[in-house]
C-alpha cells in the first residue's frame, strides 16, 4: 500500500513540475511577444516624430504639440498623437495673380521695395543737381537770355543770392529731367498688380503721359518772349524797374510746371473714364462749362490781361479737352468688348 501511495505522490508532483514548466514557457513566449510589439510601436513612434520635425522645419505643420512633448507622454498617448492626421497649410494661390506674374508679397515687402525705389529716385536727383549745379552758369544764361534781349537786367538783393540763384536753376532743371525716372519707377511698382493685356495700353499710355509734360514745358519757353515783353509794356516809363532774378526764375518755373501738369488732362480723363467716374457723353454736355473753367484757367496762369498770352493758353486747352474726349470714346469701347468676352465665357 505504502509503495502505491508513493507511486501516486510521485506521479503527483511529475504533473505539477510539466505544468509549471508549461506556464513558465508560455509566459516566457508572452513576455517576447509584448517586448516585439513594443518595439515595433516604438520604431512606429520614432517614424512619425521624425516625420512630423522634417515637416515642421520646412515650415508646413501647424502642430501645437512638439517632439519634446510627445516623449515625456505616456506610450498609449504617444501612439494616439502619432495616428492623428497631421494638419498642413496649404498656401492660397490667386491664379489672376500667376497669370500676370504677380509673385505674392507681404507688406513689410512692399514697402521694402518701395523704399529702395525711393532711394533710388533722390540719389538720382542729388547727382543730377551736382551735374546741373556745375553747369549753372550756361543754364542762368539760358534761362535770362529772353529777358536780357529786352534791354533790361536781372536784380540781386541779398549777399547770397548768386548762389541760392544757381542752386533752384539747378534743382528745378534736375526736377524736370527726373520726372522720367519717376514715372518709370511708379510704373514698375504697380506694373505687376496690372493685367497683361493691359499693360501694352498702360505703357502707351505713360510714354504720352511724359510727352504730354514737356510739350507743356516747351509751349512756356516758346512763348516766353513775346509774354516778358507784353509785361515789360506795362512799366510806365516815368517807373523804375528792379525785378529781381529769384522772382523771374519763379515766374518761369511756375509756368513750366503749370502748363505740364494743365496737358496731363487727357491722361486724367482717360484714368477717370477706366474707373468709371467719366462717360463721353458726360465730357459732351458739360463741354460748355469746360470752356468757360478752360478761359478761367488761362487767364490766372497767364500773367498779362491781353487777349494774345490768354489765347496761347486757352486755345492748346480746348484742343486737349478735344481731344479728352476721343479718347474717353476710345476706352469705353474697349472696356464693353471686354465686358462682352468676359459674359461670353
């Protein structure tokens, strides 16, 4: 009995030893699995951060979470943030703006480039006063010969008005000779904001714009002559004439200035009729009251009350507002044709 109970302990303790080496086996092939699959997440998690940072550092992820934050999470909380969908900012592309060769700009741009065209443009006047200054003398001479054929000089009354005399010559002509500049730079600045097929019309339209401004300057110093002797006529004899040299050069430039910016009227008219504010049909029935401003306009530009110096101003003025109007008829055409392909599409 004694051998039977022995031999059944025996068995006994076998079938435990085989069970616990069983569970010890299986927990053994557990624990490897748990360790595989954490490392397989954890090659997943570093595969994401490392994507995410390479996105981050070309500036296209808006994330407020950063790697940093994602290690010191949890690894249930880190593979929740690393299977969420990564948000990317697509930049907004206007394709007006790639039509015409627009490249997109901030305002701190804009305004650099401004300011370097700025600098651009008074460095430029500050050489051309240097280089008008060194040839004062034949630009004075210029300037009073109309008034030295009179028989009459020139006056200066202060110590330095010799200097101050040659300084506004030279400022005042390097003004004239910049406007050019000027222009093409505004031209420059605004160009790409302009569609392509209106820029042909727009470059048409400031090369006539500057035309237009000499033309005006060289109708005064065409009829400057005759108009310092029509004012000379009315110094009565018993007087005694001083006119000073910085009046004369006001009187000149004044005029010059005046009479460029007075034959820009087409171009306004033109600007005015593209945005709308101005129909020919406006220009016609208000021709009349055109006339009668024109008039007025020539006879407080023109310093003598003759009939003659008013004419040579008013006439070139009705002749602009002529011509105001042909070209208003002209860009209104244009602008329904465009209208009318625009609708078509």
């Amino acid at each position: 009995m004694k051998n039977l109970s022995d031999i059944v302990k025996k068995k006994v303790l076998e079938k435990k030893a085989v069970e616990s080496k069983s569970s010890v086996k299986t927990g053994l092939k557990s624990d490897s699995s748990r360790k595989s699959a954490n490392k397989a997440v954890k090659k997943n998690i570093k595969s994401q951060k490392k994507n995410i940072t390479e996105k981050k550092s070309a500036g296209k992820i808006t994330n407020n979470k950063t790697a940093s934050d994602k290690k010191n999470l949890p690894a249930k909380q880190n593979r929740k943030i690393s299977n969420l969908p990564v948000k990317i900012e697509e930049e907004v592309i206007d394709p007006s703006a790639v039509a015409r060769g627009d490249d997109p700009m901030t305002i701190v741009e804009h305004l650099s480039e401004l300011r370097s065209r700025l600098i651009i443009i008074v460095v430029s006047f500050l050489v051309l006063v240097c280089i008008a200054f060194y040839f004062s003398d034949l630009l004075v001479h210029l300037i009073n010969k109309p008034f030295l054929k009179t028989g009459f000089q020139l006056n200066i009354f202060t110590l330095a008005g010799g200097f101050m005399v040659k300084m506004k010559v030279s400022a005042a002509i390097s003004f004239l000779l910049i406007v050019p500049l000027i222009i093409f730079h505004i031209w420059r600045f605004i160009s790409p904001a302009i569609e392509k097929p209106e820029r042909f019309f727009s470059r048409i339209t400031i090369m006539t714009a500057v035309f237009l401004f000499y033309a005006g300057v060289g109708f005064v110093f065409l009829i400057l002559p005759l108009t310092i002797e029509v004012l000379l006529n009315f110094i009565d004899k018993s007087m005694l004439s001083t006119i000073g040299a910085d009046d004369y050069l006001h009187f000149i430039f004044f005029m010059s200035f005046i009479m460029g910016f007075l034959c820009e009227l087409p171009i306004a008219i033109l600007i005015m009729t593209k945005m709308g504010i101005i129909t020919p049909h406006f220009l016609i029935s208000k021709r009349k009251y055109a006339l009668v401003i024109i008039w007025i306009t020539a006879a407080i530009v023109t310093p003598g009350p003759d009939l003659l110096s008013q004419s040579l101003v008013g006439i070139p003025l009705m002749f602009l507002y002529e011509v105001s109007i042909l070209i208003s008829k002209i860009v209104l055409k244009r602008k329904k044709r465009r209208e009318l392909k625009l609708r078509n599409y």
